[in-house]
C-alpha cells in the first residue's frame, strides 16, 4: 500500500460545507470506539488520542500543548496524525498534524452552527484572538457569507493584530459586544469564566472551543442553566472537561440537560428548536472527528 504523505498544500482542495457533510455521514456510521490519555505538567499537556469507526477506518493523534510557547512565537499546539485501513490495519496516511486539527476543530463548531444558530445570524463575535479564531472567520463565512465578525481579547495587541489582517472589528466591551452578538465563539485558555449568562440574549448561539481540561471553564452557571445544551460527544466532554464536569459535579446542571449530541444528527435532534432560545455548544473535539477529518482531507487529496 503507498502511503500517502499528506501536507498543508492539500488545504486549497477542502470546503468546509463538504467537510460538515463528512463529518454528518460519519455519524451515521456505528458509533466510534475511542481511548484517550493525557499526562499533564504544569500547564503543558499530552494527549495521545485513538480512534476506530467500523467501516471507516482508525487513527491515532498524537498532539502536545504548550501555552508559554506563544511567548517565543511558536505554535502552542503540536503533534502528528496517523491514518490506517479500516480493512487491513496498515498505514494509509500521515497527514498534517496543524492542518487536521484546524479542519477538526473548526468544522465541529460549523456544524453545531449549521443547526443551532439562526439562519439569520450576521453579527459574530469572537472572544480569543489566536489561530482559532482567525480559522473560525473562514468556517463561519461559509454559511454567514455577510457576517460582520467582532474580535476581544485580553492582549489587545493580539486582537489589533487580527483586525489588520483579516478586516474585523474591534470590541473593546466584552459585556456590549455579548449582548450585541448572534453567535459568540469562545476559544480561550480561560480557566474562569469569561462569559456571564447575565449578558446573553434570547436568539443567541454560544461555540465553546477553548476549554479542554477539567480546570478550565469559559461561561458562568447561569449560561449554562439558561441555555439548551448540546456537544459534539458526550464520551469527550461530560467527564473530561471543567465546562461541564464542574457545573454537574455541583448539581448547578445534569448530565440530562444535556439535549443531544452529533450522534443524534441523524434522528434529527440536534437543532434549535426555537427562535428565542439561547443554545450553546460545547466543542470537545474527540479522536473520532480527527478521524473523519482525516478521512475527508484523504478523500480530497486523492481526487484533487
């Protein structure tokens, strides 16, 4: 079998609209089986994550974050991602670690948006001003094409940077910019909240990206209990992530309130149901969406 050795190159082959019907067909697939380990130090963190999904195929992502990296202007994310065949177990891929991870996690919270945000959304504010956000500025014109996006950060410099280059908008008001905003996406390493459900309004959708250890949060106790709550995988949230771990460990919220995950896109009950509810999302991300990912980034090389 040739190995494919797939860089950032392949990105002027994706679409992120194409992506999301990936990621939806493979929900409809038998459920993944999926293991994780972290080791932490300190504020750094190693996540070795797997994935297998009959009929699709397995992976293996292995990925390290280092927060101070910033500081020496160095990526804060690294790692590798390796692809095998469902069907033989060899090795079909190595696929750019940055580029599956961007895809990923992007496209997770497109797809949340693509059901829960208002079809009419248009202002879009973005509170963290690093690699995500700016990839979320792309994922969400995808839908929004007339979008005004809105950025807040604590650097303000970081933020000015992010206005110069990609011609958003600079909130300087973070309660102002909340209740003015249709969709808010948080991508932080906050490990308290930023966001305070006293600002939210009825109408608003919430993308929570950035909190991925059991001691990080980004929304306050009344978000969430004024919200209808959904996640891309119970597996890679409940127990693992302080945003929701925390809340239902003190009966602020349950593991029923919770409504749905991608896994009930198929019997359609991952969805807004109303016009004025508030949804949030929580984006865990998870080894099987860097699977179908990497999947979808294969497909698209091969047919390029």
């Amino acid at each position: 079998m040739t190995v494919e050795i797939i860089g950032p190159e392949a990105e002027r082959h994706l679409d992120w609209l194409t992506h999301c019907d990936a990621l939806t067909a493979g929900h409809r697939l038998p459920r993944a089986d999926i293991a994780d380990s972290i080791l932490y130090r300190g504020k750094d963190t190693l996540l070795n994550r797997c994935a297998w999904i009959d009929g699709l195929g397995s992976l293996v992502k292995c990925a390290t974050v280092h927060p101070g990296n910033a500081a020496a202007g160095l990526p804060t994310i690294n790692g590798a991602v390796t692809l095998y065949s469902d069907l033989t177990g060899e090795l079909e891929a190595v696929v750019d670690f940055h580029l599956v991870t961007k895809w990923k996690t992007a496209g997770d919270s497109l797809l949340s948006a693509r059901h829960l945000a208002r079809p009419d959304s248009r202002k879009i504010l973005l509170v963290g001003a690093g690699t995500v956000a700016r990839s979320m500025v792309q994922a969400y014109r995808a839908i929004f094409p007339q979008a005004e996006f809105t950025v807040w950060n604590r650097s303000p410099a970081t933020a000015e940077a992010m206005v110069r280059d990609l011609g958003v908008s600079l909130a300087t008001d973070l309660p102002q910019a909340v209740a003015e905003a249709d969709i808010i996406c948080t991508s932080t390493m906050a490990t308290a909240p930023l966001i305070r459900g006293e600002w939210l309004q009825p109408g608003q959708h919430l993308d929570l990206i950035g909190a991925y250890r059991p001691d990080m949060r980004e929304v306050d106790d009344e978000a969430l209990t004024r919200a209808t709550l959904f996640v891309d995988s119970r597996a890679t949230t409940i127990a693992h992530i302080g945003e929701l771990q925390d809340p239902i460990a003190r009966g602020v919220i349950s593991e029923s309130d919770i409504q749905a995950d991608f896994y009930d896109l198929p019997a359609g009950h991952y969805r807004r149901r109303t016009a004025d509810e508030i949804t949030i999302a929580k984006n865990g991300g998870g080894a099987h969406l860097d699977l179908m990912t990497a999947t979808y980034i294969l497909q698209a090389w091969r047919h390029r």
